[in-house]
C-alpha cells in the first residue's frame, strides 16, 4: 500500500525522498516492509513489499507516481479516491496512482502487495521528450500481465542482483514507465524528437562503459553523457551498436572475464567481482550462457 512521502527534497536526494516514502507507509499500514530497495543503489526508483494485517489505511497526496501490485492477501479490497469508495481491487491485479492522488485502501485483513514508486522524471522525459498529453491517469484494479512480469523482474533483481549497478533496474523501470505512458495514450503517437547519438557522444559513452564495468553505472549516467533522455538515449545506443546498454555492458564484462580466465592465475570468485558480477554463480550463468561452457571449463581448455 502506499503513502505520502516526506517533502521533496533537495536535487539529488532521490534515494532519501524514497526512503521517507517507505518509512510513512510503514507508519500507515503498521509494520515493515518485507522487502525493501533502500539499500540496493537506485536512484530513480523503488520497490517495497508489504505483508501483513490492516484495517483501513488513508494517505495524503504523495509527490511520485506508483504502481501497486495485488499480489494476494485480501480477497477484495475498497478503494476510495478523492471523497468517492467506488473501486475496488483483487488479488493478480494492479492499481496505477498518479503523483497528488488522494487514496484510501479499507482492506480488513492481509496486505499481500508490492509497490513501485518511480521518479517523475520517467514521466516527463520517458521518451526523450516532454509528454503532450496527462502524465498517467488513474486506473483501479487493472490486468496488465506485461505490467506485472516487470514488477516481477524488477523484484527478482533486487533478491538476487546479477551484476554490479543499477543499469538493469533502471532499464527495466525505463521499459515500465514508457509501457504507462503508452497505454494512457489510447492509441495517440506520445510526442517524441528523433535523435541520434553523434561518433563522439557514443566514443565518451563507450569509455564510460569501459570504466564501469567491475563497478557498474546507471542509465541516467550514460543518458546524461550522451545529452539525451534515458529512453531516447536507449534506443539511440541500440541503433548505433545492435545492444541495449545493459546487455553493451554485459558482453564488455564477458570479454574481460575470458581474458582473465586466459592471462591470469585469478580464482573465479576473484574474476567475477572483477568483472562486476555479483556473485560467481552469476558469473557462470552468464558466461555458460554466452560461450556455451563454463568458465572453468573455458579456462582448462580441450581436453
């Protein structure tokens, strides 16, 4: 369930307007979240998981959009926007609240949910250009299977993260607010300006993904570089090098990781902290999948 965060804070203070969000939900619905991306890296996003007994839960305006996921817990659960108790939810479905929402949830019972609380930024410049139309609408009680997969992802990559930095969460929080916007567009093409990456934006982009690649980077950092909207920059860096960021990055670390395996007496633990994975069971997943051995197989040659 969700809640008003703290006052918006000073710019580049995102990861602490979120923490305050977490912290007067708790204080709403009466305990802790279960799950918790404070202390995961992003910047622009956050995803809690809720569960546990409440009666009703009412919440002021919060200043960011949010995505609310029935996962189970109460059977049916009154929804009351504005003055009006006149939706309602169920488990497998998933509520969408605008920023200055006033929402209450009168759930008596359990709270089975996750939420995902994304930074306005994603809404304003999703598609590397302002939006012409409402940012998002309200929407109650909703199926979106794509919208639920990706809340899925997102919480898959913050109980077990893959690689080191946030590009992957920011890639698929990109992927989500532009899948809102869409649909709130009903059919209308959302106001976008073609752009490309010029050779010597993409050079400095590419540098900086050298220089990444044991500690990783964010997609907001490569956008920034490149002087482009995150989305616009995504699609721009496909176009100029057939890979999304996330996946640029992950082949750079590949490559690094075989030259390790073949010049040097690292174990593979040490290797695959060097190349920025995140554990060396991530590491060989990643490497089996891509050369179709595995790394220390790789490094032992044909027999």
């Amino acid at each position: 369930m969700l809640s008003t965060p703290a006052p918006r804070p000073s710019s580049g203070a995102t990861p602490a307007r979120f923490a305050a969000t977490g912290r007067s939900i708790r204080e709403a619905v009466g305990f802790a979240p279960e799950l918790s991306s404070e202390s995961a890296g992003w910047k622009h996003v956050a995803l809690y998981g809720w569960r546990g007994d409440c009666r009703e839960a009412e919440f002021e305006p919060f200043n960011e959009p949010a995505i609310v996921y029935h996962v189970g817990g109460a059977p049916s659960v009154p929804v009351k926007v504005e003055r009006r108790w006149d939706r309602r939810t169920h488990p497998g479905l998933v509520t969408i609240i605008p920023a200055a929402t006033r929402i209450a949830w009168d759930i008596r019972g359990e709270v089975h949910s996750r939420s995902v609380h994304l930074g306005s930024a994603f809404f304003s410049t999703a598609d590397g250009a302002p939006v012409t139309k409402p940012a998002l609408r309200f929407r109650c009680g909703v199926q979106d299977p794509l919208l639920i997969s990706t809340i899925q992802a997102l919480e898959k990559e913050l109980r077990h993260p893959s690689q080191q930095g946030s590009l992957y969460a920011d890639s698929i929080c990109d992927f989500m607010a532009l899948h809102l916007l869409r649909e709130d567009a009903q059919g209308d093409v959302l106001a976008r300006v073609p752009q490309a990456l010029s050779q010597k934006r993409l050079e400095r982009v590419i540098e900086r993904i050298e220089d990444s690649v044991e500690t990783g980077i964010s997609l907001q950092a490569l956008a920034d570089e490149a002087a482009l909207g995150r989305t616009c920059f995504a699609s721009a860096f496909r176009n100029a090098t057939g890979l999304s960021p996330h996946r640029y990055l992950t082949q750079r670390r590949l490559i690094r990781a075989r030259d390790m395996l073949l010049h040097s007496d690292l174990t593979l633990a040490q290797i695959a902290l060097r190349c920025g994975f995140s554990s060396q069971a991530h590491f060989t997943e990643y490497f089996r999948r891509d050369a179709g051995v595995t790394p220390r197989a790789f490094r032992l040659g044909p027999n």
